[in-house]
C-alpha cells in the first residue's frame, strides 16, 4: 500500500460487524462476558475501546511499528513513555524541545527520581559526551519548536543501540507522512496528535507507537494503569482526520515554501528558521530522512515592539497556541509557548524576543502572503 492509500485504508477501515465504511463510535465503557473472562476482546473502556483500537491499529501502520496507543494529549503521551523508566534513570533530550516536554521532565517527572540532560542533539557529539551508566533513552524532537533544528535520527539511533539506550522521536512536526522514525532506527515514535494528525484545531490527543512485542507489552501495562487515554469520540475525530493527512501535508508544504521566498526576500525580515533552506545547517540531514520540510516557519523581526505591530495587523494568521491545522496560525514562542522556559535558558537557546512562529495552513497562499506584506509595513 503507498502512503495516501494506507492512510485511509490502514488500520480497520471499515466495520466488520455492519459493513459501516466509516469506522463507528462505540461510546461505552464496559462489555458483556458470557462467563467470567468470557468476552470479545474488550472488557473495559480504559484497557481497550474498539473505536480507540481502530485508531491505534492505523497510527501503528502509518508509523510502521508493531502497536499504537492513543492518550488525551500530546503530555500525557510523553508522560506514559517517560513511565517506562525508573527512579535514577536519565534521559537525554534535544534542548529546544517543546516548552511542556522540558517541563514535565525538569519539575514533575525530576520528583520521581528521572534526571534529564538538555542537549543540542543536532551534534551528535552532544549526546555521545552526556551518556552516563544510568542513562536510558535519547529523546529527540526533530524539527524542533520554534527554531527548526534537525537531529539526525538514523544516526543518534545507531549510536543509542551501541550503548542500549532507546530511541524516542517526537515526529509530530513532520509527521508520518514525511517521517517515519522507526524506519530509521527509532524504537518509539510520539505525537501531539492535537496537531497536523488532528488538523481541523477540534481535538487534543497524543499518539504513540513502538517497534517491538516486549515493548508493546510493557506500554499497554503503562497506559492501561496510568489511564490517560483517549475517548473514543476524539479517536473518530482523528481517524477522520489522518484520512486527509497526505492531501493537507502536500498543500501545506506548497504553501509554505511560496511563504519562506516571499519572507527572505522581505528586509524587514533579519533570519527565517526553516528546513527546506539550502542555507539551514541541517538541510541535507532534513532532506536525507523527511519526504517533506512541513509547515512550520519562524523569522526574527528584531524586537517585542515589531513582533506586536505585525500581531495587530496580521488578518488571516490567528493569534493562537498550536500549529498544524488547516486555518494559518501565529504566535511569538517567548510570551507563548515558550514562556515557561526560564529567561535565561531561552537567550541560550536563541528563542528571542522577536522571534515570530508561524503555522502554514490551507488558504489561498496569495491570500496569506499579502497579508504577511501589510503586516511588515
Ligand atoms: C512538538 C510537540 N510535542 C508535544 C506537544 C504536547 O502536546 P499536547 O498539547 O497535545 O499535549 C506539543 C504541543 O504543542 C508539541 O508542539
């Protein structure tokens, strides 16, 4: 099956019990047993819920791993997986992950005894100099949020294995249909499935899949016990939404390249953040391992004061937190998704003041660039 095909008639895309082609809601949380252990599958809703499994089944084929399992948001996804470690473990992560993922590590999930290190795993020596006996798992967010960086997953794989450690991506920005993670080496593959997997701003959902059965077994353990997971109306939702996951990614990914030009090109614009530039460090990593560059972009306007008097003006790009649906959005990472970074570890980071994100989504693009103009003036 190729790519547009599979995410439409991977997982179970029809009903076997009626025939419906579209997958139904089954709204309920618990099962008949005709004796005691006596039933069809299903037992109870947070264990396992058929609309919920049709779901998991698809994501695990799209991502072509050997289970999915879908959570109540992209947090507590990442929560579950970090639960498949232990007290003194530690794990190392890509320093501009998103805001929520350096804050579950460093003032939640810390209280547990998992220690993390933040480093720029674009340079694999970064991570290969933070290895500790203790250490279990390399996390990388690949592009990350807001500056586009690019790890080289193929490559922080095989240098994971040679130490034991897995390796879990954070694949939401590009998405299974320009990544797939675990072809590369990955062993666990993650979303924040309220973005481009959703696409439509209607549902908040985390998405994860692993590559292997012992995996698996010991993920279900975790998300059957932790219990965040997803209802099954959201899981229709998204089902309903991975259907048009190629046919939006195509769009989006024409859109913005016409948007990054128009950007460059604009001297009111200081740096423009994106893979798809022959110019970003990472562009031949990018194009190795992605099909697709995605709809993400951020450019440097200079300062808070020209961040907002672009903000007032801007017509078509809603103010908002997120990314990935199919109305355009904005927003400024320092004062938004990224304000509980601590000061200091933004300027690190580079996450400056007038840094400008933007969310490419499917309006006419000669629409979204006239407005970009006015606003610049
Ligand atoms: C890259 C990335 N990972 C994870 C998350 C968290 O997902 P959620 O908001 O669905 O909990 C987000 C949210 O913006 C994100 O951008």
């Amino acid at each position: 099956m190729r790519r547009k095909t599979k995410l439409i008639h991977g997982g179970i895309s029809s009903d076997p019990a009626t025939g419906a082609v579209v997958f139904p809601i089954y709204q309920v949380s618990t099962y008949k047993q005709e004796g005691v252990g006596g039933h069809k599958g299903f037992e109870y809703s947070r264990t396992g819920n058929p609309t919920r499994h049709a779901l998991e089944e698809l994501i695990k084929d799209i991502e072509g791993g050997k289970a999915g399992f879908a959570f109540g948001s992209g947090m507590a996804a990442i929560t579950a997986v970090i639960m498949l470690f232990n007290s003194g473990d530690h794990v190392i992560l890509t320093d501009d992950v998103y805001g929520g993922t350096f804050r579950v590590m460093t003032k939640v999930l810390n209280r547990f005894g998992i220690d993390s290190t933040f480093v720029d795993t674009s340079d694999l020596e970064n991570i290969k100099s933070q290895i500790r006996p203790n250490t279990r798992a390399i996390y990388i967010e690949t592009p990350t949020n807001p500056l586009l960086k690019i790890t080289d997953i193929e490559a922080a794989a095989k240098l994971a294995k040679e130490h034991g450690l897995l390796t879990i991506v954070d694949n939401t920005f590009s998405t299974p249909y320009w990544q797939n993670p675990i072809e590369l080496g990955a062993d666990i593959v993650l979303h924040s499935a309220t973005k481009y997997i959703g696409g439509h701003s209607d549902v908040v959902a985390g998405l994860v899949v692993v590559n292997d059965d012992k995996l698996a077994e010991d993920f279900h353990f975790v998300q059957n016990s932790t219990g965040g997971v997803l209802g099954p109306q959201d899981s229709w939702l998204l089902i309903r939404g991975i259907k048009t996951l190629g046919v939006r990614m195509e769009e989006t990914e024409s859109n913005t390249k016409a948007i990054v030009e128009f950007l460059q090109g604009h001297p009111k614009v200081k740096k423009v953040f994106y893979p798809g530039l022959e110019s970003h460090p990472s562009h031949e990593v990018a194009k190795k391992q992605a099909r697709g560059f995605g709809g993400m972009v951020s450019f440097d306007v200079g300062s808070t004061e020209d961040a907002d008097r672009l903000l007032s003006k801007i017509k078509y790009f809603t103010l908002a937190e997120s990314l990935g649906a199919v109305e355009s959005l904005i927003s400024v990472p320092a004062r938004m998704t990224h304000a509980s970074i601590p000061v200091e570890r933004r300027a690190e980071l580079g996450i400056v003041d007038g840094l400008v994100r933007i969310s490419v989504g499917l309006e006419d693009v000669e629409d979204l660039i006239e407005d970009l103009n006015r606003a610049l003036e």
